[in-house]
C-alpha cells in the first residue's frame, strides 16, 4: 500500500525475503526509483501473535499513520493496527466466530474498516469494524462468496466482488455494491469474466478492478454513463502474466505487484504511458441476469449412503538424524515419515544398524515404528521398539556390552501454538544387558515418565534450519519396576539458535546440557561427526554431559552434474562448514574441557 509520509513516497508490503513472511515498507523517488534497501517494520511468523500472515491476500491498508494488517494470531485470524509513527502494534481485534479474515479496508475518514470473513459455518461475508466503538457489523449473510470490499466516499455503500452472479454468468466473479441503509445489493458489472479488487483512484473519480477478460488478469477501469450507470469496462493495462495486487500513487500513477523470473516483484505505473492500442472494452447487458441461483442439494439416505474416508498416505521425507534420550542414550539412523492428505495421521520409521563387523549384521539391526495423530487439538502417539547392539556405556573405559531392548511408549502432546508445546510420555522397555567382562546378565523392566516444554520457529533450507530458535526443557524419571536395578532422573536442556547471514549462508549455534543421577544411569556418549567432531566416536561419555557448537554454514557446490551416455548424474546444494565443538562429559567430578575446530 501506498503511503505519503511527508515529503517521502513509501509503499507497505508483504515478502518473505528473510524466509519469514513480515511486512516491510520500501522508499522511492517521484521516478519510481527506489531509495536503498526495503526496512524491516514487522516480522512475522516467529511467536503466536503474528504465527501466519496471508502473503497471497489483499489484506493491508494505510490511513492516518495507521497500517491495519491480519494475520493468524492462534487459531483464529487477528486485525492488529499498526502505529506509523509509534512503530508499534497499538490494537488486535479476534472474533471467535469468524476464522479467516482477508482484506482489509479503511474507510475515507478512517473510522471504519471492512473486510471480508469466512465464519464457523464456511460464509464468506462483508463486515464492518467500527474503530470508535469497537464494535462489529455483519453486512452480507448467505453462502456466496463476497471478497474484497471497498467504502465508497461517503461511506454509504460498499463495492464488493462475490460469485453471486446469476443468469448466462452464473456463478463468475463480479462486482456488487450495498447500500448499507436498504441492504439493496446491485450490479456494478456483469460479464463472463472474473471481476475482483475493486480500488478507487484517491479522489474517488474513477473505479478501477482487476479483470481476467483474455485469461491474464488487468487492471480495467469501469466506465459509466452520465447518470453515472455503469455501462461496460475498459482495458487499462495489457500484461503478459498477471498481476496480483496494485495501488494507487495519484490518479494516473500506481504501483503494481507482479511475478517475473522466479520471484515477486514491484512496479510503478504510468497509466499515460500505456497506449491506447492496447485497451479493449467490455459492454454490460444487465437484461440478461436472471433469478438468483441456488446451489445443488446433495440429496443421500443416512440409513443407506455412508461415505467411508480412507486415508491415502504419502512420503513426507526421509534423512538420517541423531537423537539423544535419557533412557536409550543417543541412537540415529534413517527416518522416514510418510502422512495422510492433511498429516493429521502420521507413521515414522526409524532404522539403523550398529554392527561392528559382518557377523553382527543381522542381530544388531534397530527399529522403532510410531504413529502420531493430530486430528484433535490434543495429540498423541504410540509406538514399538527392538534396539539391538554393541554399547559403550559403563565404567571402564575400554569395555564393551550387548544389549538388547524392545517395548513400547505412549505420549500427549498439546499444542499452546504453531511454535510451543507441552509433551508427555511414558515408556516401558525389557533391557537385557551382556558385559563382555561379566557371565550373567543386567536384566530390568524400565518404566521411564517425561514431560517436556518444546518451542520451535526455525525455518528449514535443503540441508537443515537456517534462521529461528529450537530448544527443548525435559524432565524425566526412570525405575527398574521389576528387578530394581536401575532408578535414576533426567534432566536435559537443547538450545539452538541459527542466523541467517544471506540467502545461502547460516550461523548455527547450539547449547546443550544433559544430566542423568541415579542408580545405573545411563550414560550419555558424545565424539565422531555428530556432535564433538575431531574427537574419536564414544570417546566422550558419563552421566553428565554438556556440548556448545557455533557453525558457519555455507554453499560449497551449487550443482554438479555428469552427464554419461546413456544417463545422467546429478548433485545439489551440497553445503560446506566451519565449526568450533567444545563439550565434556563426567559421573561425580568434572575433569576437562574438550573442544575442536575444523
């Protein structure tokens, strides 16, 4: 949205040029020329509060210093009105009824705002927030799809686009306007095409929309007679590709949003420097209309027609990751999520093998099959486990012992938001350990609770996070229940916070601590590539176990591709680093500090 702030031309807009979509504001000279970089004015998608804004929707405006924008704040959409001049969110406005909330408008004086909103029963209708009184009118009330509303100006009618059209068009998109004393809704235009986001020029002179008459989306300006009926449609602008938003600088200048070489950008327009061969015209014949229609009724019999949903599931992803747990210490391997159509239902496999040497193959193999479901606001999931294989977790440093663990977990997980939630869990597993310098066996039913806090917002490149937070608070408590062997606690804290330097490049840091006390607490083990790297692989390890890790992340080959004669070969991004590992592990008495660089 355009914005005269004084002697400075400046325009509002939604991107997502950091990975996180956020509302920046752009300067530019009276030559559409743009002064310096875009200035960071909110950043979105980080906290509850601004967890999602709606980059594909016409839903920010400007008046009086104040920018209202929506976003999804929760589980339902928010308005927030923004301070120009205080640089501040200064008021939210969340209905329960309504979910989504999209275009948002200020009326002339800056009062009001309309917009549109799809409430509990799927309506997408026009309602009106009142900013003096706060309070809330509901203006359309049926199944039509009413979108992109506009005062005019004096602010007794609303300009809307919605799918009501009736007769030969039925059912296109085109543009209304209601008379907010009588309710009377009239048409605007009637045509085959689909005619959305009605704007007026800043003196209210001409109405200008968006248009697909040839299959591209224009800007079209609406022609009337002299009794000011609205008659037919001229072409304003001749693109290539569509457009999808525009805003006015003045009333022959504008700026427009449009998608060319892979990305979004801004251009300014001069509507006097766009020919006239270019313009074509739509005539309206509003005879032709017709009676209201109604859609179809799905007639069935709930004794006889049942429609049975079956969940068709797909591969979400699969990669190799290191995991590290106070009962089953660290373990990594491949895993593979495949999910349902909206991943409310969702299995994961992990599989690994920790053989040593080729007789070891085939009983070393270590599986763990678990499904989470998200179809209520409370999660939850439920999974079996066969770990098998050579361990490095007693006392001396240079034994080893087998051991062999299967059974089973269940958790709750709750979501506070996109960003935050509580897991608990408990797990109970048949352990049976081999020493190689023992003859009998640690055998023990473990029954290990958890709760733990979790808070996420990182965003993810090809390789790994690339800007945000991870950290994760647990606590937990483990009990041999049969034999009594081993009781112990755990507590661990895993903090990771990345920065995104460019594009491509990313700084990762890491700060971990883990702590096991007890009876036969197991120990954490650390050194090899995945964690204190330079140090050899178990070389680390005790029940106390802490690590640090800054990592600079950058493009090492783009693309690599050979091409043979009857195939080709391809690789892409693989990533380079520079790292500085510090860690150190302990039982009773901490004794050093290890660290590495490479």
């Amino acid at each position: 949205r355009f914005y005269k702030n004084g002697d400075n031309n400046e325009v509002y807009f939604l991107a997502n040029k950091s990975g996180y979509t956020s509302i920046y504001k752009l300067e530019y000279d009276n030559e559409f020329k743009q002064i310096g970089s875009p200035d960071l004015i909110l950043k979105g998608e980080k906290d509850e509060e601004f967890e999602a804004f709606h980059l594909l929707e016409n839903s920010i405006d400007i008046k009086n210093d104040y920018l209202a924008f929506v976003s999804k704040a929760g589980k339902l959409d928010a308005i927030h009105i923004y301070s120009i001049g205080e640089e501040e969110v200064v008021k939210s406005y969340q209905w329960d009824d309504l979910i989504t909330i999209e275009a948002t408008k200020f009326s002339g004086s800056g009062n009001k705002i309309v917009f549109s909103a799809v409430d509990r029963k799927g309506y997408s209708d026009i309602y009106i927030l009142n900013l003096q009184n706060e309070s809330l009118q509901r203006i359309t009330n049926d199944y039509y799809e009413d979108i992109d509303p506009v005062f005019n100006k004096d602010e007794s009618e609303i300009i809307f686009a919605s799918d009501r059209t009736e007769g030969k068009f039925k059912e296109k998109y085109n543009l209304f306007k209601i008379n907010l004393n009588s309710r009377k809704i009239s048409y605007l235009t009637y045509t085959g095409s689909n005619v959305t986001n009605p704007k007026f020029t800043p003196d209210y002179k001409d109405l200008y929309v968006r248009c697909d008459n040839d299959g591209t989306y224009n800007i079209w300006k609406l022609d009337f007679d002299e009794m000011q009926n609205p008659v037919g449609l001229k072409q304003e602008t001749n693109f290539v590709t569509s457009f999808f938003d525009y805003t006015f600088t003045d009333k022959n200048q504008m700026i427009v949003a449009g998608f060319e070489k892979f990305a979004f950008h801004l251009y300014g327009l001069d509507k006097n420097d766009i020919p006239d061969s270019t313009n074509d015209y739509i005539e309206f014949d509003f005879a032709g209309t017709g009676d209201r229609w109604y859609a179809e009724k799905v007639k069935l019999d709930p004794a006889t027609d049942k429609l049975v949903y079956e969940n068709e599931y797909n591969l979400d992803y699969a990669f190799s990751q290191l995991a590290t747990d106070p009962v089953f210490g660290p373990r990594g391997g491949a895993l593979v999520s495949v999910s349902d159509l909206l991943s409310d239902d969702k299995y994961i496999f992990l599989l690994y093998n920790t053989a040593e040497t080729q007789s070891e193959l085939l009983k070393s193999f270590n599986v763990a099959v678990s499904r989470v479901n998200q179809k209520y606001r409370t999660n939850y999931g439920y999974g079996i486990f066969n770990l098998s294989g050579r361990r490095y977790d007693i006392r001396e440093s240079d034994s080893f012992f087998d051991e062999k663990s299967f059974g089973g977990y269940f958790s709750l997980i709750y979501p506070f938001s996109k960003f935050q939630r509580l897991e608990s869990s408990i797990t109970i597993a048949n352990s049976d350990k081999q020493r190689d310098d023992e003859i009998l066996p640690i055998k023990s039913l473990l029954v290990s609770n958890s709760v733990s806090f979790i808070h996420d917002n990182s965003l993810w490149g090809p390789t790994g996070p690339i800007d945000g937070t991870r950290f994760r608070v647990l606590l937990g408590y483990t009990s041999d229940v049969k034999f009594s062997n081993v009781n112990y606690y755990s507590f661990i804290v895993d903090y990771r916070k990345y920065f995104r330097i460019s594009n491509t490049i990313a700084l990762a840091t890491r700060a971990s601590v883990f702590y096991n006390h007890g009876k036969e607490a197991r120990r954490y083990i650390a050194g090899g590539s995945w964690d204190l790297r330079g140090w050899n692989r178990w070389s680390v390890r005790g029940e106390k176990l802490w690590l640090s890790s800054v990592e600079l992340r950058y493009p090492f080959i783009d693309q690599l591709y050979i091409r043979f004669p009857f195939f080709g070969l391809g690789f892409t991004s693989i990533r380079g680093a520079a790292f500085f590992d510090a860690g150190g592990g302990w039982d009773e008495n901490y004794k050093e500090t290890l660290g590495s660089v490479g």
